[in-house]
C-alpha cells in the first residue's frame, strides 16, 4: 500500500495537472471500488476550476472553488496517471475513474484490485470526514514532536512498531517506513511504546523525519504496484536498510551476519516486521 511518500510524490506531480485548471467532466467507469462512487461528484465538479490539492496522512483532498471536494485513498494498487493534452489516451483495463481536464488534459485512477477509493467532501466538512477525523499529526508537520510523542504513547503496552502504525499517533505511516524509522532510531520494534525516554522518542521522531523526507526524494519505493503519474518507478526501496532483507546485512553498523543471523523478522500484528538484532536489540 502506497505510505506517505508516495501519497505526497502524487499529490505534488497532480498540482500542475490539476490545480487552477477547469473539470470538464468527471467519469465513472463502474459503480463502485472498495466502497460505491459518490454518483453526485460530477455534478458538482462541472465546470469548477479546482483551487488547492493537500495530502493527510494517505489521503488525497482535492477542493473547487465551488467549495465542492473529493478525498481519494489509493489502497493497494490504485495508481494515477496523468495523460498531458495530445497524447493518446490509453484507456487501459481497470481505468475507473477518469478527470477530463481543460486543454485536454486527462487524470486517471486505475486500480486492479479495487482497495482504493473516491469521495465526496466538501471543503467546510473535511475535518469532521470520518477517515480524517482521529488522525494524529502529520510527521513532516510542526505539530509531531518528541513531547507530542511521548504523550500520545504515554502507558501503552503495545509494541512500538504496532503503535507507529495506529493512525490516531501519527498519520500517514505503513510498515515499511516505520521498520526503517526504528532502525535508524535504534529501537527494538518489540519495546513497549510507553517504555521509550524522552531520549528515544526524540531519536525517534527525527529518525521517523529523516526516512519519510529521503523516501520522497527518492521518488518513493516500487515493490509491485505503485508507480508515478508517469509510469516511472520510485528508487528508495534500493535504500532499505531492513525491510524485506531477511539474512542480510543493515549496512550500519559492525555486526556479524554469521553470528547474527543478519536482519531478522517476525510477526507483530498480522504484520512483518524487519530489524537488526545488533543495533535494535
């Protein structure tokens, strides 16, 4: 599932594509994706100039100046594609959900697996939006700090990794990320959260920065469906210091992989987790 870098990559490539320009016509190729499509959209998109796109967490808003707004969820395997004017459109299998654009610009969501989604929000109802509503701070943002941390994991006895993935502390973190931000703070994702010292939480939240801020420079990671507007491939999961590295040395620090084991994982969850027992354990 696409996390917060690869939201955000989209979010920034879309603005042009976008932002300042009129929807000609919003169209529906099916009724529904994970959840039915709001048949009211294109109504109310028609012929609006869209003011300003903004990302929360793994979400994408967009807003008209008719106040009229969607909030899209990539899921799985969403993917957007953007098809500059005088290209030839493409309509390929599992386009869903098309914006024609003026100057012949169109925006396409294609996604196989159907785990994403598109909805109506209007501007002033946004917060109250039932996905938004709980969501923690944004970790790029200036309201995430190691005191806002600490409070929020305050006498938790969940393990660190499984909290960062809770949407409520934090927004817009997935597993991938949250394995590489442990690992650059040096905590074992096995820690409870509320044990961590305002020591590690500052570790931590600057490791949890650094990593999502490399990733978005890196064009986000590629490991079976996501892609950029374009079709062009992220580059950060040649980055991965743990993920998905099982047996293999982190590459930072002096341990042994014959004695280690090199990266391990295990289970949390319902969900892998990936860490060096040397500098995590």
């Amino acid at each position: 599932m696409p996390e917060l870098p690869e939201v955000e990559i989209v979010k920034r490539a879309l603005e042009p594509a976008m932002v300042g320009r009129r929807v000609k016509r919003l169209v529906f190729n099916r009724a529904d994706l994970r959840f039915p499509l709001p048949q009211g959209l294109p109504a109310a998109l028609q012929g609006q100039r869209i003011e300003c796109l903004l990302r929360r967490g793994k979400y994408i808003l967009g807003f008209a100046e008719n106040g009229a707004g969607f909030v899209l969820h990539l899921g799985m395997s969403g993917a957007v594609r953007i098809e500059p004017p005088g290209s030839i459109s493409l309509h390929e299998k599992h386009d869903h959900v098309e914006f024609y654009m003026d100057e012949g610009l169109r925006v396409v969501l294609n996604d196989p697996r159907r785990f994403g989604f598109l909805d109506a929000v209007g501007r002033e109802d946004c917060q109250d939006y039932p996905a938004l509503a709980a969501m923690g701070p944004e970790p790029l943002g200036n309201d995430f700090n190691a005191e806002i941390l600490a409070v929020t994991i305050k006498g938790r006895k969940t393990p660190i990794k499984s909290a960062l993935l809770d949407q409520r502390i934090v927004a817009g973190l997935g597993n991938i990320y949250v394995c590489e931000a442990l690992y650059r703070a040096a905590i074992d994702p096995r820690r409870k959260a509320g044990d961590l010292n305002a020591k590690e939480c500052t570790a931590l939240c600057m490791s949890i920065r650094s990593v999502l801020r490399d990733a978005i420079e890196a064009g986000g990671s590629s490991l079976k469906d996501y892609k950029h507007t374009d079709g062009q491939l992220g580059y950060f999961q040649h980055h991965f210091a743990v993920y998905d590295r099982v047996g293999q040395g982190c590459g930072a620090c002096e341990c042994d992989i014959v004695e280690t084991g090199g990266v391990q994982r295990i289970v949390q969850a319902g969900r892998s987790t990936f860490f060096c027992p040397e500098k995590q354990g």
